[in-house]
C-alpha cells in the first residue's frame, strides 16, 4: 500500500493514546488527519468534506439556537457524515471500455456497534440510486480503506 494507516499517524502525533469516549468522532476526525497528510501526494483528498448533520437540540439555549439554524439552512437528518465529490469512471482490464461510472463517494461513520437508523437507509438508498457509492464504516482504517479502493489507487 502507497500510505499509511490512520493508526500509524496517530502514532506520530501522539493521539492514539487517549481514550475513546465518542469513538464516531474520533474515528472521522483519523479520516481527516489521513486525508490532509495524503492530500499532497493526491490532491482529490482536497475535495473530501463532511456534512455538519448531527446537531444537538438539548442542552444550553446556545446549542439549540445553532442546531436550528443549522436546520433552518437544510441540514438535514440521515445525510452521511463525509462525502468526496470526484466521479470516478471505472475500466475493464481486458477491454479497457468504461464499465462503470459513479457520481461521488459517501461514508457513513459508525462506532463499532453502530446502527444505521432509518433515515439514513433511505439516504443510501436513494445517493445510490443517483449513482453514488454509499459505505457504511465502523472504523477509520475502514473508510481510508474504501477510499483508496474507490479512488483506484491499489487497483
């Protein structure tokens, strides 16, 4: 493989000690970490985003107004938590013919015993009937892994 895990980064950084008390959170920001540091090398990471769509509607008055606001703006629920806007056209070794062709990449990050509620399958189900790939991880090695097979870089 042409890069490093999410794990062995940390490492470099010092963080793969702490404890994991918002194991999603922290499993999406290794994403990330990995992204900025591969970015230089594949300039597409640049692109990849996430969507602010878990916001908090208890709490201090501040917490509600901003999730409101956030709603109001159309935030909505179930939209998965990172999106890589590339298309990706994909070939047929012996013929070397486009096959296939997708839309983007969305990953939904879930801790380890995560569910997918029913908002988001109804968002997967229909990013994937608009063409996009749509995957469900439960860890950041995970999502690194299926961006990397998305974007074609170990095929």
């Amino acid at each position: 493989m042409d890069t490093m895990t999410a794990s062995d980064y940390l490492k470099m950084q010092d963080k793969a000690t702490k404890k994991n008390k918002h194991p999603e959170h922290d499993a999406q920001v290794e994403v990330f970490e990995w992204a900025k540091v591969m970015s230089m090398k594949h300039p597409e990471l640049e692109l990849l985003h996430a969507t602010p769509n878990g916001a908090f509607y208890g709490g201090d008055k501040g917490r509600w107004s901003r999730a409101k606001k956030m709603r109001d703006e159309g935030v909505k629920s179930g939209v998965p938590d990172i999106f890589l806007p590339v298309p990706m056209a994909y070939t047929d070794k012996t013929t070397g013919l486009a096959n296939s062709m997708v839309a983007g990449l969305w990953i939904e990050m879930k801790a380890e015993e995560g569910k997918v509620s029913p908002e988001q399958e109804w968002w997967i189900s229909k990013l994937e009937e608009y063409g996009y790939t749509v995957m469900v991880c439960y860890s950041a090695d995970e999502a690194i892994k299926v961006i990397i097979d998305y974007l074609s870089w170990e095929k």
